[in-house]
C-alpha cells in the first residue's frame, strides 16, 4: 500500500511559557519553539508568559482552547509547579 501526499496545512499555534522569572527578553525556550513554528510554516497565533499559579494558568488555556483562530497550545516551563 502506498501512502498519499496530503497538502501542508499550516497550524495556528499559541505559546505559553510558565515562569515566575522568565520575561520576553530572556524567554529563550518560548524564542526557540517559535523561531521553529515559524521555520516549519505555521503561524504564531499568540505567545504569552503566565506565573506559575494554577487559577491563572487554567484561565489562560481556556482563553485559548475557546479561541477558534488557535489550532495548538505549546507550554514550556512550570519547573516549580
């Protein structure tokens, strides 16, 4: 059996890193998932960093799972948690 070509399908894509010390400046994990997201031809939908308290971040990926613009959630981070 052979395997067909299905065409690409570029994902939307939300970043979130969980961090209590992490700032856009110095986000290098939040950097490189994106940098590759965007190099593999998706598209960053939204990147945000949330401190590391559970109500917050719950809060967050419902925002994100009810947005319909958003295909995928990434976390990185949340050693503390």
């Amino acid at each position: 059996m052979s395997k067909t070509q299905r065409p690409f399908v570029p994902l939307s894509v939300a970043v979130l890193t969980l961090s209590d010390t992490r700032t856009r400046a110095n986000d290098t994990s939040g950097d490189l998932i994106e940098e590759r997201l965007k190099a593999a031809g998706h598209k960053v939908a939204a990147r945000t960093i949330v401190r590391e308290d559970l109500d917050k971040l719950r809060e967050q990926f419902r925002q994100w799972i009810d947005d319909p613009g958003i295909d995928v959630i990434i976390s990185t981070g949340g050693t503390g948690m």
